[in-house]
C-alpha cells in the first residue's frame, strides 16, 4: 500500500508541474514574437487602415509622431500623449448598442468614458458619430465613434495633465473613405 501512495504523489506533483507550465508557455512565446516597430510620420504622410470586411479609410495623423500601423488599427505617439484609430465591421445589432458596447469594453480595460453629448460628422463622407470622454488614473482624453453603413471607426486621444490629449478632430476632418468590398 504505501509504494502506490508514492506513485499518486509523483503523478500529483507531475500534473500540477504540467497545469502551472502550460499556461506559461504562450506568454514565455510571446516575448519573442515581433513587435511592431514605431516609426517616424512627416508632413503629408497618410495612414490606411482597413476593417475584417474590407471597409477602408485613409487619415493624416499628427506630423512629426512616431506611428504603429497594424491592419485595422494605428496608435501614434508623442511623449505620453497617443491616438488610436480603429476600424471595425459593424453587427448586426443596433448601432447605439454597438457603440455602448465599445464604451463598456474600456471599463473592462480600467478606463472610464462616456458620451458627452457631442456630435461629430466627418466632412464630404457618410461617417459621423458621437464625441465621448476618457479618464483613467493616469491620464484624460477624449474619443469619437463614427459610423457608416459598413463599419465603425473609433478614435481615442490621450494624455496627462502636463501634456492635454491632442485634438480628435484633427483626425476626423482629414478622414478619406478608400474602398469597400
């Protein structure tokens, strides 16, 4: 009876070994995967994004920032300040939900927004949407959710009370619809 004991505490120790590694593996893998590399924006320059579905817009991002451009999203930066454009397909669901729902998910991150009230329309295209605000512990901003009849656009601009977020609407008005599929 007692070598059977140690065989189930050997078993015990190598099950939990394996239950503790497993899950560490993607993260110990993720180190080393490439990271987006930031680079330097001049004067002119344009950044695309384009949605799962295809829905493509094409904006001037702020001069002389540093940008991180992935498919659907472009984060730029300047010291703590930083803007986020996201490009996504629209549900099926009503798009006062879906904008609600994009809000919660801030919560979720730690953040507060919330509508403000405002309006915003996105000159000589079909996008306008509404304005919100962001807080967190470290810093303000403010965001715009803008929609056409194919996808959602979210903007996010943050920062400290050093260095106030940069204007959204700086974005929005150089916004160019590219084409959709």
């Amino acid at each position: 009876m007692r070598i059977r004991a140690l065989k189930q505490k050997t078993s015990a120790v190598w099950l939990s070994a394996a239950l503790i590694g497993i899950p560490s593996v993607p993260v110990a893998l993720a180190q080393f995967a490439p990271q987006p590399q930031w680079s330097r924006l001049s004067e002119g320059d344009l950044v695309s994004i384009t949605s799962g579905a295809g829905a493509t817009i094409s904006f001037a991002p702020p001069p002389r920032w540093e940008a991180q451009v992935a498919a659907s999203t472009a984060t730029f930066r300047s010291g703590q300040r930083r803007i986020t454009v996201e490009i996504l397909d629209r549900g099926e669901g009503a798009l006062g939900s879906e904008m609600k729902r994009l809000l919660r998910l801030d919560h979720l991150g730690g953040v507060a927004s919330g509508f403000d009230g405002g309006t915003l329309s996105v000159p000589n295209t079909n996008w306008s949407g509404r304005t919100c605000v962001l807080v967190a512990a470290q810093y303000t901003g403010r965001c715009a959710i803008l929609s056409d009849d194919t996808a959602i656009v979210r903007i996010n601009s943050i920062g400290t009370p050093q260095r106030p977020a940069a204007p959204i609407e700086d974005i929005t008005a150089s916004i160019n619809e590219g084409s959709e599929t």
